[in-house]
C-alpha cells in the first residue's frame, strides 16, 4: 500500500512538472502524460485519466479522444487488450466474420473483461491501416489481413 502511494505521489510529481512545461489547456502536454502513466503504471486508469483532465484543465472527453488515437494505450490492468477495428474498409474486407470469432472464442463482447481478469476486448472504428485490413491489435501489437483461422490460431494461444 505504501509502494502504490509513492507510485501515485511521483505520476503526480511528473505530471505537475508536465503541466508547468506544457502549460494548462495542452493536448501535446497531455499526451506525454498519458504517455508517461502508461509507462509507469502500464495502463491509463480512468482515475488517471481525471488527474490529467484536471492538471491540464481539459475536458475528460478531450483526454478519451487522446487516447482513442493512441491505440498502445491500455485503460485497464489486464494481460490481454484486444482491440478490434471496426471502420468501414476493414468491414469491406471480412471483418464482420473475424469480430464474431472474437466474440466467439472470448465469449464476451465489446467492453467487457474477461470472467478472470485477464482479457479485455474493444472495439475501435479505425487503425488508419485500411490497406492491411481486416486488423486487430493485441497490447500494441497489429495483425494484419485477418481471417477467421488466422483469428483462431492467434486467440488459442492467448486463451
């Protein structure tokens, strides 16, 4: 408890030097904070995720959008972040088919944490990858023209 109260002390020692080198009202500011939570931490909690709101004097919606763009972000502590994309070019593609086996084989849906904790499953409307389609990113790591096996070979490993 000690160790988690200094932890917290220094990420806000860090992001008031952030703050004071950016100033108030920076998304760049913002984005090396949240960069630096993920970092220390390895994941941006929501708590977090008010703090650099706060200390920034930006709106919590702003700090959400950040991190929508920065997709090697994890908002939660988990072993597993599974992020699917879900923009149109990849839809063209077959994603449709490749989310229903995510679905499937995590038997869990957008959103949701795995029954044991270690698995988390989002949905994001596009990697900016459109030509590689369909995607999926799995703690920062992007696998490319996905199909239902190649989802299968890669979910079994992990499950």
């Amino acid at each position: 408890m000690v160790e988690e109260r200094n932890e917290e002390l220094i990420f806000k020692e860090g992001l008031e030097e952030t703050v004071n080198s950016f100033g108030k009202g920076s998304q760049e500011g913002a984005k090396v904070s949240i960069r630096n939570c993920q970092d220390y931490f390895g994941y941006v909690s929501i708590s977090h995720q008010r703090q650099i709101a706060d200390a920034f004097e930006l709106d919590e919606k702003i700090i959400k959008t950040i991190i929508k763009f920065m997709p090697s972000i994890k908002e939660s502590k988990v072993e597993y972040e599974i992020v699917c994309c879900t923009g149109p070019r990849c839809a063209k593609n077959g994603s449709m088919e490749v989310l229903k086996t995510v679905k499937s084989i995590l038997g869990m849906d957008f959103n949701e944490t795995s029954k044991d904790g270690r698995i988390r499953l989002r949905a994001q409307n596009c990697f900016k990858k459109c030509k590689d389609g369909p995607n999926i990113m799995i703690n920062g790591k992007f696998y490319h023209h996905m199909d239902v096996e190649k989802t299968r070979q890669i979910l079994d490993q992990i499950k």
